[in-house]
C-alpha cells in the first residue's frame, strides 16, 4: 500500500513537471522559429513581438483568474481544462497560414497556461505532505521549470531547419495529450472552496496590460507623439492604476497585494520578475542577431544555448542546497548579480563576434538564472497560510511572466528606437531617402543572410548599416536590462536582509504562515 502511494506521487510529480516543462518551454521555444516566421508569414520586428508577446500577455494577465477559477471549481478539473486549451492552441498555431491566425492561436495557449500553471504548485503541496519531500518536489518541480527556459533554444533551433518552424508547436501535442491521460489517472481532486471571481480586476488588468504593451511595441515605428501610441499609454496607466486601486479594497481580491509588505516575500517576488525581464528580452533578440546578422543557422543558433542549459542543470539543486543551509537571500542576489554581468557582457561584443569569444556571457547567465528559481518558490511557499497557496503560486508565475512581456516589449522598444535613429544617419550617408527607413529596419526579422531573406535582397552597404544599426541597438537594450538587474539585486539584498527569520515548526513561536495570515488580514 505504502509502494502503491510512493508509485502515485511519484506520476503524480512526474506529471506536473511535465506540463509546467511544456508550458514555461513555450515562452522561448519559438524564439529560433521567429526568422522563419517573419520569412514564410511575411512580416517584421513588431509581428514577432507579437508572435511572443501573444502567449506571455495573456498568461500574465489570466494566472490569477485561473488561480481564483482553481479554488472555486477544483484544481485539478481547472488543470486538466487548461491542458486541454493549451494542446488545442499548440495544433491551430501550427496549422497558421497568417500572422493574424497565429497571434490568436498564441493566446489561445497562453489561456490554456494561465488555467493550468496556478494549480500546479497548490497540487504538488496537496501531494506531498511531509515537509521534507514537499521541499524536494518542489526543488524539483522549479528546476524542470527552469530547464524549459534553456532548453527552449537548444531543442527549437535543430526543428526548426529540419523539420519547419510548425514543429516547435506540433511537439507540445502528444506531450499535451499523454499529460490529460495521466492527470486524469494519477492528480488527486482538492475540494472546491467557495470565492468570488474577480471580473472587473481582470478587465480592468488584461485591458491595462494589452494597452501598455502595445504602446510599447508600436510607439517606435509610430513615433512616441503618435495621438494612438500616446493614448493607448495614459489609458493603460489609467487601468491598471484603478486595478491595483480595486485590489486593496475588495474582499476577495485577484491579487493579495498586501502579501507585498513580507520583505522576503517582496524581494523574492521582484526577483523572479526581474530575472523574466532581463533574460526574456535577451532570449527573444539574440536569435534574430545569430540568424539575421551573423548569418547563423536555426540549428547552429539553437545549439549555442547549450552552454546556458548545462549551468541550468548545475545550478538548480545547487540553490536548493543554498537556499537550505543560508536561507534565499545568498542565492537569489548571487543569481541577479550572475545575470546582470553576462547580459551587461553582451554589449562588449558586435558582428564580427565569435562565439568562444562571449561564451562566457551564457554561462554567468545561465547559471544566475538557475540560481534564482528555486529560492524564489521556497521563499514564497514559506511564508504564506495554506489556503494562500493557490494566490502564491499564482502571483509567482504572475511576475515571472509580467516580467517577460515587459522585457521583451520595454528592451524591444529601447533596440528600435535606438536601431531606427542609427540606421536613419547612416542611410543618410549613403544617400537613401528618409521614407525608405522603415521598411529596411525590419530587415534583420528574416532570413537574413540566407535564400529569400530580406537583408540578402538589400545592396551591401545598405546591409551593412542594417545590420551596424541592429548591433547599436541590441546593445544599448541588453545594458538597460543588465542595469536593472544590478539594482534588483542591491534591492533584494536589503529587503531580504531584514526580512524576519523562518522559524522551525513546533519551535512555539509564532510560524511565517501565522505571521502571513494575521498581516493579510
């Protein structure tokens, strides 16, 4: 009987793993296939960031709805409904003949993750029960996690040139499907707990979030005077201002941020939402620069991620133990300094770099980035009451997507804005008319350098200045991230510093869970 429980939790892990594995390997997965993309859809810079920004957007903007959804009518039948619309969203984005269809598709999955991820933990914490192995579990469930991160690249480059760029969604159906049969086995039914479900925080926050990230992603081909750009950006600041206004004063709000006054819980949240800003963006233009600039191919680009697997794979049980032994606070700012120093390294290197040259740039970044994960959800998972679980779990992966959607829409404004100003005085040299500018900028979104790409249609010294103003960009918009993340690490180191200890159970005194609960009250 004993053999048959160990058995039962042990899928059970498996299976969780698994689909959290699918889900976070669909934030950078495509990101190889982008080139082929913009090639075969016919569109530019702006449409692929879309093409990302689709999935994480409305992730962001529905994790927590799906963790209110999850308490109301039961984890694992919210889980299994998420699966079900992510596998559906993975089949219609590769069947897409237009950028249109596969916009819609991306959000159609990112609905599916929104629904599924929340109950995640909450059911790993229902699974296991003893402290210890819950510890583990957990370990293990945010290394694998953090794997689909890195692993996204390296698997996506290699499918991408010999199999098309559908392939990187085709992969997430029999994995989507053997996930429904298993979860249907092996995940047990958590009793529903009656709540509200907060309707006007998710318009009020998917409609702010759609509005800003918009703005961003439009303001610099439209220019940031544009009446629709400048708009869209008051409006969205409007929102999401009477949402986070609305949040402090309902009963049952989406999202608890009074959870927020926890140093700890504070600094560990800002962490993973940092951590998803800088790394996001990067994982989302440094294909386009291996494959448009460079000359790179999907495979070659893809097999350059593997340094950054491998100190993935190092690091996660590494700040396990960390984490352990010295609480969150060592791992998590050892981690942000790591990512800031290989993002901010990046900048040292143009188009005529070779890879051994900047290869250390990968691994600070992928072991600070493995160094952050697990200490992020120990932390959190510490310091809440047990019916606080789903609304943790739920803000995590809140953050951590919020913090790609910005990255990759803040450091892709910052790349264009700086690319279109550069590539404006150099084809001013070269004596090609202002009106013309637009339409070459969006050259590095193809194949570049290979049959049919756009830059390769470009006379050479046009490329040239393409792909100079391209370099200019990537580097100004990977030291604005490395900057950010060096001060989030200064700022965690604080806030973490004077967080009050976690006290062992059945010390007496009172437990973070207790502390928690009497401060969101």
């Amino acid at each position: 009987m004993e053999e048959s429980s160990a058995r039962r939790k042990r899928l059970a892990l498996f299976t969780l793993c698994v689909t959290m594995f699918m889900s976070m390997l669909d934030n950078v997965i495509v990101n190889n296939a982008l080139p082929r993309i913009g090639q075969d859809l016919d569109t530019g810079i702006s449409g692929l960031q879309w093409v990302a920004e689709g999935y994480s957007l409305v992730y962001a903007a529905l994790v927590l709805t799906g963790g209110a959804l999850g308490d109301r009518y039961g984890r694992t039948r919210v889980f299994r409904l998420g699966l079900a619309l992510f596998t559906a969203g993975s089949a219609v984005a590769a069947l897409a003949g237009s950028i249109g269809v596969l916009v819609g598709a991306r959000m159609l999955q990112g609905v599916g993750a929104a629904l599924l991820t929340p109950g995640s933990l909450a059911l790993l914490r229902h699974v296991f029960t003893d402290e210890r192995e819950r510890a583990k579990a957990i370990g293990t469930w945010s290394g694998v996690s953090a794997l689909g991160l890195s692993v996204g690249p390296v698997v996506g480059g290699p499918m991408v040139e010999h199999l098309g760029w559908a392939s990187v969604f085709w992969i997430n159906v029999p994995i989507g499907v053997a996930g429904l049969l298993l979860a249907a086995r092996v995940l047990p039914d958590i009793a529903q707990r009656p709540r509200r479900i907060d309707l006007m925080g998710l318009a009020l926050s998917a409609a702010g979030l759609a509005l800003l990230v918009y703005a961003l992603i439009e303001g610099p081909s439209r220019g940031w005077t544009d009446p629709r750009v400048l708009g869209c950006g008051a409006a969205a600041a409007l929102l999401l201002l009477a949402f986070l206004v609305l949040e402090l004063h309902i009963a049952e709000p989406m999202l608890e941020l009074r959870l927020f006054r926890d140093g700890a819980l504070g600094g560990a949240l800002l962490s993973g939402f940092m951590v998803s800003f800088g790394m996001f963006g990067a994982l989302f233009f440094l294909p386009l620069m291996m494959q448009g600039v460079l000359g790179w191919s999907p495979a070659a680009a893809g097999y350059a991620g593997l340094p950054m697997t491998a100190m993935l794979v190092v690091a996660a049980p590494l700040s396990g133990r960390l984490t352990a032994v010295y609480g969150p606070r060592l791992p998590l700012v050892l981690g942000l300094a790591l990512c800031a120093a290989g993002l901010g390294g990046l900048s040292l290197y143009g188009d005529h770099a070779h890879y051994p040259a900047y290869l250390w740039t990968l691994f600070a970044m992928g072991l600070g980035m493995g160094m952050t994960f697990t200490p992020v959800s120990i932390a959190v998972m510490q310091r809440v009451a047990p019916a606080q679980t789903g609304m943790a779990s739920a803000t995590i992966n809140t953050l951590r997507e919020l913090g790609g959607v910005l990255g990759i829409a803040v450091l892709g404004a910052v790349l264009t804005n700086r690319m279109t100003g550069s590539l404006t005085s150099a084809l001013h040299r070269l004596g090609v008319p202002p009106e013309a500018v637009g339409s070459i900028a969006d050259a590095p979104a193809g194949v570049a350098h290979g049959p049919g790409g756009t830059a390769a249609a470009l006379p050479g010294p046009v490329r040239a200045a393409v792909d100079g103003a391209f370099i200019d960009g990537i580097h100004l918009a990977v030291l604005s991230g490395a900057g950010g993340l060096a001060v989030t690490a200064v700022l965690v180191a604080v806030l973490l510093g004077r967080a009050r200890p976690v006290v062992p159970s059945g010390s007496g005194r009172p437990q973070p869970e207790e502390l928690a609960g009497a401060r969101a009250t």
